[in-house]
C-alpha cells in the first residue's frame, strides 16, 4: 500500500508544468515536482518569519500539487475551474486512499484547508505558489526565452499576491 503511493508521488517528477511549454516554448519545463519543492522552501521561510503552523505549511506544500500525479498539469482556462477542482478533488482521495486511514485522514484536512484558501497559512501559499512561478519564470527570462511571453505569468501573479513582503520580492524580480 504504501509502495503504490511512494510510486505515484514519483510521477510528480515526470508531470511538466505545462504552461511554459505551451505559453513559451521551453521544450524542456520544469517538473510540477520541481515547482512544489520550490514552494516548499518558500513557504517554510515565510511561515517562520511569520511565526505561523511551520509544519502544517510544509505539509500542504508538499500536497498542494500531489492529484496532478493523476490529473496532470492543467492550464488556467483549459478546463473550468469547478471542474479542476472536482478533478483534483477525485485524485487527492485515489492517492490519499493509500495511505493508513488515520495518516491520509490528516493530509486530507491539509488539501481541504489549502483548497477553501481561509486560514493565514493557505491563504500565504497560495500567494507562494505565484511569487515562486514568477520567480522561475525570471530564470527563464534570463535563460533568453521571450520576456513578452513569460510577462503573462509575472502578470497573474502581481494579481493574486496581495503581501508586502511577497510583492517586495516580486518587484525585485521586475527590475532585475
């Protein structure tokens, strides 16, 4: 039981973020593995200088990616968002079913949490989730793909992020 979810989680490392391939043409994205270990380190940071629930933030990074080992990586628009989020929904309790029932009990209230979006620490990573999008976009930028192309991600996530702090750093990153 727990081998077949070790091995489904694995997959995350084969899933590519599909926007930079589609939006920009990186023939070779990142992995949504790659993405959720980068929001893991950021929110670890941010939840400590915070002082808020450190573990319970690690804990919902690492699951705020974990149904697109079933889904896939989809795309804002190519599916509406009540249907990305049933499908999400239906991943999280296959792989979650996994797990032992009192362990995947846990994780589910952490997804439920991260996906109401209602407590201080789900509300931050959401915000994490776009700063660290723009932030690999930036080292896209500086790889030489199209700044005009990788615009569109900087641009959601100047939207959703509503922090000082964050912003301060996304504006590093537009000056750069």
């Amino acid at each position: 039981m727990l081998f077949d979810f070790f091995y489904l989680v694995s997959e995350l490392k084969r899933v590519p973020r599909k926007g930079w391939k589609s939006k920009v043409g990186i023939e070779h994205p990142e992995s949504v593995a790659d993405h959720s270990y980068g929001t893991a380190i950021m929110a670890m940071v941010f939840s400590d200088l915070r002082s808020l629930d450190t573990e319970k933030i690690l804990k919902m990074a690492l699951l705020h990616d974990l149904a697109e080992s079933v889904t896939g990586d989809f795309m804002p628009g190519e599916i509406s968002k009540e249907n990305k989020m049933s499908a999400e929904n239906e991943a999280m309790k296959e792989i979650l079913a996994k797990l032992p029932e009192n362990i995947a009990e846990k994780y589910q209230n952490i997804w439920d949490e991260y996906t109401m979006a209602d407590t201080k620490e789900s509300i931050l990573l959401h915000e994490i989730d776009k700063l660290e999008m723009a932030i690999q976009a930036a080292k896209y930028s500086s790889e030489g793909f199209s700044n005009e192309k990788l615009g569109v991600f900087i641009d959601s996530a100047k939207k959703e992020i509503k922090s000082k702090e964050l912003l301060d750093i996304l504006d590093t990153l537009l000056y750069k």
